[in-house]
C-alpha cells in the first residue's frame, strides 16, 4: 500500500495540470525543465538553456528535452532583427499546448529586448596625433651620396681565368658497361622473374642495363649459375616484399668479384677428366623402360613403339583372372 501526505506550501507555489506531470510522451528531462520555466517569476529572462544548467541537465538530455516540448507545443521559438540590426531568439513556454499560429499571436505581443539597450554608448575615439617631424618620401632612385669605400661586404671581381689545355681531364676510356650485351646475358637476364617471385616486376627498360652487368660477370669468369646464386642469396629472406626489384638487381651486380677457381676435392675426379660412359650391349640397347604404375623400374622389350610393358596393357579384370587361375592349381 501506498500513501501519500499533502501539505499545501505557504508560499511560493505554481499549479500544474496532472496531464503536464503525466505526460505519456516527455521524459523526466523535459517535465522538469518545463516546470522550471514555469516557476520562474514574471519578467524573468532566463534561457532555456540556463535552465538546464541550475537544473543539473546534460547538453544531450537538454537538446532531446528541448525538442520534446517543441514536438508537444509546450515551447515555440522565433528569430528576428531587433533595433539596432541586433539578431535575437525569443522562446515561449506555455504549460498547455499551442499552436504555431497561436503562438506568434502571443510573441507580437511581447516588446523585443535586444542587448544593445543595456549596453553604453560607445565611445568617440580620440583625435589621432600627428607624428613628430616632416613627412618626406621614402627614395625611389639614385645612388647613396656617401661613399662606402672599403667598408664594403662586396669582394671585388676576379679575373677570368684562361682554361689550362694542359689540366683538363682525358676523356674516361669506354668501360665494358657501354658495350653491346652478349646473347647469354639476355637469356640470363629475361629468365629471373621465373628465379623467385620477388623478381617477378623487373622494368622491361631495365633489362638492356641488366644484361650490361652480367656481360661484365660473364666476361670476369663467372658461370651463369654463380650468377644467379649471388642474386638469390642477395634477395631478402625474412618476407620483406621487394618493390623495385630492377634497383635491388642493379645493385647486387654493381660490383664484380673476381672468378674463383674450383677447388679439387681429393678422391674425386672432374667430370671432365672421367672416362666417357661404356656403350650398353646390344641386348641391352633393344630393351625400353615400361611407363606404367610399378613399384621399380620395369625392362621390356617392345615389339613396336608401345610405351608400357605386355602387363599394363592387359585390362585389370583379365590380370585378376589370371591370379585366381593361378592360385587355384
């Protein structure tokens, strides 16, 4: 059970309608800020949003308030230009509902206070005071009546000195790098995006530069293959996406190493010191490799130019016959 206990105040004390406090559509921000307004003495100017303020409500909670009681009539607001060109808002808060019309029928009434009545009158600025001396123009041509002599930050002219035949410099001798590519080092050089896939974007402009370089490499005493390990082993290896590969690939073959020699291994003969393979026999030489599925490689000896042996091509029903046939007897 609820119950409730009225005592009427003596004093200062506003009536509200019950459909004010319990209005289905303003939340409690906004019954609040009504009643505020609405408690406020006759000729009071306070904002609404002062009222928000004393009234402890958030800017949010005062904006969606404030917008709530203009859906519901409860405020109306107007602009216009005072005297003076002084821009002003009047706000009207009514604690019944009213309508546009019946709202600005209310605010003709109302006189229109604008600041600039409370403010003083502005002051008169005080006469400027001339400057001291006579006004003289600032010069425009002409030279400087006193002499500078040695007091000067301008160091004199040297003469123009006569070239030396004797100092110039010889004309640098046509390096390797000028000279035309050979044909390896442009196979070489349109091979490496098929390298790695960092290599992949390589400037077509790029490869007769390219192929300048590795001629040089070439030309040093290095193998096609030494060439491309010192470019593999030059390229990242923890990921790090390479976006000018032509520049990395200028660099790595910037400078040219001297052509090791190969190192004898003992024990092991070069390969071009081995003795060349044997001939196979002629018994040998009839047979041929089976293409088929076997576990290890498989001799046959074709009677025409069949690629698999007799047992690939008998039909995998015929051979499992034939293994039934044979374990039965």
């Amino acid at each position: 059970m609820i119950y409730r206990h009225h005592i009427a105040p003596p004093r200062a004390f506003s009536q509200f309608s019950h459909d004010l406090i319990r209005h289905p559509r303003l939340s409690s921000d906004a019954v609040r800020l009504l009643t505020w307004q609405l408690s406020l003495p006759d000729g009071a100017r306070e904002s609404l949003s002062r009222t928000a303020e004393r009234a402890r409500i958030g800017a949010c909670a005062f904006t969606r308030a404030k917008r709530q009681l203009k859906e519901e009539g409860f405020v109306h607001e107007r602009r216009l230009q005072g005297p003076g060109g002084h821009w002003v808002t009047q706000q009207l808060v009514s604690n019944v509902p009213l309508s546009a019309d019946e709202a600005a029928k209310i605010l003709a009434r109302m006189p229109v206070h604008t600041p600039s009545a409370d403010a003083a009158p502005q002051v008169a600025p005080s006469p400027r005071l001339p400057a001291v001396g006579v006004p003289t123009p600032p010069l425009t041509d002409g030279h400087p009546k006193k002499d500078p002599g040695e007091n000067t930050s301008h160091r004199p002219a040297e003469p123009e000195r006569q070239p030396d035949p004797a100092s110039e410099p010889e004309p640098a001798p046509e390096t390797s790098e000028s000279s035309e590519p050979s044909e390896a080092a442009r196979a070489l050089v349109a091979a490496l995006p098929h390298l790695s896939p960092d290599l992949r974007r390589i400037p077509r402009g790029m490869h007769d530069e390219l192929a300048r370089l590795v001629t040089r490499w070439l030309a040093a005493g290095h193998s096609p293959t030494a060439v491309r390990t010192h470019i593999l082993r030059g390229l990242p290896d923890d990921g790090t996406p390479v976006h000018r590969p032509g520049g990395l690939l200028r660099y790595l073959l910037r400078d040219v190493p001297p052509a090791l020699a190969p190192v004898p291994v003992p024990g092991i003969t070069p390969a071009s010191e081995q003795p060349a393979p044997a001939r196979p026999s002629s018994r040998l030489a009839a047979l041929r490799e089976c293409e088929g599925d076997h576990v290890q490689a498989t001799l046959f000896r074709p009677a025409g130019d069949e690629t698999r042996c007799p047992r690939c091509l008998t039909p995998p029903s015929l051979r499992a016959a034939a293994g039934t046939a044979v374990r039965q007897t």
